[in-house]
C-alpha cells in the first residue's frame, strides 16, 4: 500500500513539474522551464523505479503475474523486482485466518439442527501458488466455507441429537478432521474448530427439559426410599435392643434379688397394723406410735 501510495504521489509531482515546465516556456522564462523539466524527468525516473520492485511482508507469499499468467514459483518476504506495467505480485497471505460459519443439518434421529461454527486455518506457503492459480484468492467463499456446511452435515447425521450435546468434544474433532481432509487437496491446513453453538427445536428442548425433570424425581424417589428403609432398619435395631434388654433383665430376677432389693429400701420402721383372716390389729402403742 505504501508503495502504492509513494508511486501516485511521484507520478502526480512528474505531471505537475511538467505542466510548470511548459508554463514558464510559454511566458519566456527558459531557465525555469528546464529547472521545471528537470524536476519533472527525476521524479518520471524515481516513479519507474518505484514500479520495477515490491515487498513481500512477512508472513505471506509473493506470486508473480506476467501479462495475466501466474508463475510457477513463489516468492519469499523481502523485495523482489519485477518489469514495469508487464508483471505484478499478488500477496497471499499464510497467517492463521478465521471464519465463522452457520449452517443447517439433520441428526440421526431426524432433529433439525442450526449449528454456528468457528474455524481457523492458513494457507500453505508452498501451495500458495497452486492455490492462486486453481482458486484465486476469494478460497474462503469458494472452498472453506461449503467444506465446512458439507462436513457439518455429514458428522452431525452420524449422531442423535441427544449425543450431540453430550459427545460435544468428539463431534468437534470428527468435523475438524473432515474439514482438513477436505481442504487439504487445495493447500489448505485446519488448525482447530470450535462449536459456538448448537440450536435444537423447541420441541426437543421440551423432551430434553422433560426428561430431565423425570430423572430428578426418580432420583429423589429414590432417595425416599432409601432413606425410609434406613429408618425402619434403626427402628428394627432398637426395638430389638430393648427386647433383648428386657429379657436380661427378667431372667435376672430371682427372689433373692427381690428380698435385697426390699432390705435395701427398708427404713427400719414395722407397720402400725397387721392383719389376717380378716381381723385386723393396731400395734401402734405396743411400738410406741
């Protein structure tokens, strides 16, 4: 561009200084007519050589066009000469480059998909002037992006549509190798593809949201059961314990025990009446009550 730009300008000061030239002719000033000329034969001079070399920026590959016909080799960053008005050279360029790509498919299980897509790719410097000579440089509408809509198709038919969401990782590496397979014939490399996103119909998502919902409840479901059975199995273990109590305790028993028993909370005092056959009989003054 800036080789562009400085040849405009020279040609432009080359007619402008000619002009002056024949200006100062015309008014009877000969000295400043050949100062004018002058000016205007270096400045013819420098645009020429201007037009007769170019640079090819880093990180590209120069194609040289002669008359309309592409070379057979291409050429490396740095400046190269080239004939005036005859040859040019066409940049293309191998940096990494992007394109983002919507497309429609189908599933296995015949759900509509709109998929939106993200690949980065470059050209091959060594295939950059086949691929100018075969494609010319609009590549990105007339190979990538039709590669990426068919491949997208293809690998998206291979799965339903509910692995498509869980297998996300292997749908984007199917399609990446697809892609470069597909591209890799016109000297072209896929670095990697992303899947931006993924658009399912409203009636798959209510399936999905559906049987989503389902798996909780039967989780939670259960849950509940588990947690009733773990309770009815601790009410199971103590009621056993206090059977099991009960019954030491009852065969532990015996009338000795319940003598000691009756000793120990005995307090010493007789009771005031005693009785038998239905008579009874007040000892309290006898035991001084």
């Amino acid at each position: 561009m800036l080789q562009i730009i400085l040849s405009v300008i020279l040609l432009l000061a080359a007619l402008a200084l000619l002009g002056a030239a024949v200006g100062a002719k015309t008014n009877d000033a000969p000295a400043a007519s050949r100062k004018y000329f002058a000016g205007a034969l270096v400045c013819a001079a420098l645009f020429v050589a201007a037009c007769t070399f170019s640079v090819v920026p880093a990180g590209s590959t120069g194609v040289l066009v002669t008359l309309g016909r592409p070379g057979n080799q291409g050429m490396q960053s740095g400046p190269h000469f080239k004939i005036p008005f005859a040859q040019s050279i066409i940049m293309i360029d191998n940096r990494v480059q992007r394109t983002d790509v919507n497309g429609s498919s189908a599933s296995r299980d015949l759900q509509t998909i709109n998929t939106s897509v993200s690949i980065n790719y470059r050209v091959e410097p060594s295939q950059s002037v086949s691929l100018y000579r075969e494609v010319g440089k609009d590549w990105e509408n007339i190979i990538v992006r039709p590669a990426v809509q068919e491949c997208m198709k293809a690998v998206q038919s291979k799965y339903t549509a509910e692995e498509l969401i869980t297998k996300r990782s292997e749908v984007g590496q199917a399609m990446q190798e697809s892609i470069a397979e597909k591209v890799g014939q016109y000297g072209l490399s896929v670095d990697n593809i992303n899947i931006l996103n993924m658009d399912f119909s409203a009636e798959f998502n209510a399936a999905i949201e559906a049987k989503q919902t389902a798996q909780q409840n039967a989780l939670k479901a259960e849950q509940d059961l588990s947690r009733i059975e773990v309770e009815a199995k601790q009410k199971l273990v103590t009621a056993q314990a206090e059977a099991d109590a009960n019954r030491i305790r009852s065969e532990s028993i015996t009338s000795e025990i319940l003598i000691s028993n009756a000793i120990s909370k005995w307090d010493g005092k007789l009771p005031a009446v005693m009785g038998g056959d239905g008579n009874m009989l007040d000892i309290s003054s006898v035991i001084g009550k």
